[in-house]
C-alpha cells in the first residue's frame, strides 16, 4: 500500500521549508563567521606588523573557521536528505497533535515487508491522519523566527563593521580587504605614510641592466631608517637599506637586471604596496645591409652585403646605403658620425615596415655609432 498523497505533499512542504531555513541559516552563520574573523585578523594585521607568511596564514585560518561554522549549521544538513520517516518524526515534533500517530501512518504506508494488520487498517489511519494534516500550516510549524539568534548575531556583527568603517575613516576598508584577500596589493594602514618621490611614475618601464634612483618622503609618525625591498623570481626577496637625504627623507638605488622587478618600501610600521619595474631590452641593430657604391674613377659596381656587425670598410669617397634591422621597433635613430676633430649626425628614415635606412660617406677614417630611442620603454 502506497502513503496517501496528501501526506506526502505536507511532508514534501515540509523538507522544502526546512531546506529553505537550512540555506537561511547557513547564510547568516557564514556572513557572522566571515565577519567575525576577518575583523580579528585586520585588527591582528592594525596592531601589529606582521610577515606575509603569517597574515596568510591568519586569513586561510579564519576561512577554515567559516567552512566549519558553515559544515556544522548548513552543508552537512544539506548533505543527507532526511527520509520519509526522518521527515515523520520531526514534523511530531514540532506538531504534538501528530505524535506516533504520523510516524505509524508513514511506517505502515511504506513498508514493504509482511505484516500483520489489514489494509483497511492502514488506510483508515493514513486518511484519518491526513485529514488532520490537511489544515497544517508548515510556515506555522517551521518560522523564521527560529532563527532569530543566528539572523541577530549576523546583523549585530554587520551594524558594528558599517560603524567601524565610518569611525576609522574607511581604513577598515583597506583592513578587511588584506584580510579578505591577503595577496592583494595594498598598502598597510600606518601611522608612518611613505610617498615614493622618484621613480615618478613609481611603476615604469626600465631598460635591461638599469639602476634607478629611489627618493622617498616620510610622513605622519617620523622613523630613522627606511628599508627597500625587492621581489625577483630568480634572485627572491632582497632587502637594503636606503640612505637618509634631507629631512624625512630616503634614498637609493634599484638595480633592475634581465627580468621584472617588484619593489617596495618599509619605514616604521608603514609598508608600502609593491610597485612593478617592467624590464624590456634596450634597443638595438641586429642585421646591417650595406650596398657599397665605390668612386667613378674606380670603375667597380655596386654590391651589397648583409652581416650582423656594423663595420664599413672601403676606399675613400665610397658611398654607402645602410638598411638596418632591429630587435623592436624604434622611434628615433640617427648616425652620429665622428671623424677627425668634429662629429656629425646623419639622419635616418623609420620605414613604415620598421627598417631604418642612412647613408654615409667614407671620406676618412673614422667610428659611427647608431643611436636608437625604443617605441615602448623611450629609452
């Protein structure tokens, strides 16, 4: 004999309510949680200067908290649908009215296996009980308001984050985020404020093998020394200490080699966010066509060579058309000439396939050089 359908359809309402207060609950204990423990790792990371490692470590903590607040109140809920019978007894329990009688009602009604009672017994019982659970209200049986102490705390704990972000003047914000996500690129919120003076742009494009100045200004709380960091992926973290200049301010010297640099400066409890050196090669020449047209008087014609290195080498009064190849497109190029006493400079024309071409004159011995201004880095 089957459970009579009303029966099933209250009992299906009922798993879907208590489902939905489920969600609800979850919801709330996961907003609570992650505030709660955010705020004590931001308070963690206000009060104290902390490693990087360490405020990780406070933030993946606090995360497995909410995953285990959530486990507890939410998901192992979820995780095991209750059976009918399951269903059975807790709707008895929050309805007295159907104790043992809505249990017995389900048992007999989804038994499979011999029994000893007749089949008009059992629909008797199912049809009486259903007609009692006909008027039942699940909302009645399952409100929101048993979950006024999770919906409270959560909204107690949200009402004092909004309050503390207004009354620390949003640095909260900046607090919580690091918390939130602790590989995000912020500035710590310090009583000692760090102004990068120069590079200026702090983040720029460098060339291969450059030293760039650093000039830093100190303000709020005052400090004796200041600290550069550096973040490569082959050399690692590199730490030195800047020069005092001046008053409240700090100098130095980043030496960026063949790959990107990350830099960032520490003074007193103030750690700056880390700013990026984008290091591209310099420009240069990488292939030298050379069409020689030698004097009248010599009676040779023309010809041309193609070779990796610059070096002219003919007879005097030899005219020259240089086609030259390089490793990225320029924005500036000339040949400064110097032969003899004075130097020149010959002008070059940027094709529109990027080719540079010159032309010189071999009246002396002498040395050129070519001087390239790059498109991207200006350098």
């Amino acid at each position: 004999m089957n459970l009579d359908p009303r029966i099933l359809s209250k009992l299906q309402a009922f798993a879907q309510r208590r489902r939905k207060l489920i969600l609800i609950r979850g919801a709330a204990t996961a907003l609570a949680m992650l505030l709660a423990t955010m705020l004590v790792v931001a308070a963690a990371d206000y009060f104290f200067v902390l490693p990087d490692g360490l405020r990780y470590g406070l933030s993946a903590a606090a995360y497995l908290a909410v995953l285990i607040a959530e486990w507890r109140t939410c998901l192992r809920l979820l995780a095991h649908a209750p059976s009918p019978k399951r269903l059975a007894r807790l709707v008895e329990h929050a309805e007295p009215k159907l104790r043992e009688d809505l249990l017995s009602a389900v048992e007999l009604g989804t038994d499979e296996g011999s029994v000893f009672d007749s089949p008009q017994f059992r629909e008797l019982l199912q049809q009486n009980v259903a007609a009692r659970m006909d008027a039942m209200e699940v909302e009645r049986l399952l409100p929101v308001y048993l979950l006024r102490r999770t919906i409270f705390a959560a909204s107690a704990i949200l009402l004092a984050v909004v309050v503390l972000f207004v009354v620390s003047g949003f640095q909260l914000g900046t607090l919580m985020l690091r918390a939130l996500i602790p590989g995000v690129n912020l500035a710590r919120v310090s009583k000692t404020k760090v102004e990068v003076l120069s590079p200026s742009p702090a983040e720029t494009l460098v060339p291969f093998g450059d030293a760039v100045p650093l000039l830093v200004k100190i303000g709020g709380v005052p400090v004796r020394e200041a600290l550069l960091e550096t973040f490569t992926e082959q050399g690692g973290r590199q730490i030195v200490k800047l020069t005092p200049v001046g008053k409240d301010q700090f100098s130095g010297a980043i030496q960026v080699g063949r790959e990107d640099l990350r830099y960032r400066v520490r003074a007193g409890d103030a750690i700056t966010r880390k700013y990026l050196l984008d290091a591209e090669a310099r420009p240069y020449v990488v292939k030298f066509t050379k069409t020689f047209r030698p004097p009248a008087y010599t009676k040779t014609p023309p010809h041309t060579v193609a070779e990796e290195n610059g070096d002219l080498i003919a007879i005097e009064g030899t005219e020259v058309d240089l086609t030259l190849e390089t490793n990225q497109p320029v924005k500036i190029a000339e040949l400064r000439l110097d032969q003899g006493k004075g130097g020149t400079i010959a002008p070059v024309t940027i094709g529109a396939d990027g080719k540079l071409t010159g032309h010189v004159r071999l009246d002396k011995s002498g040395t050129y050089r070519v001087h390239l201004v790059a498109a991207r880095t200006a350098v």
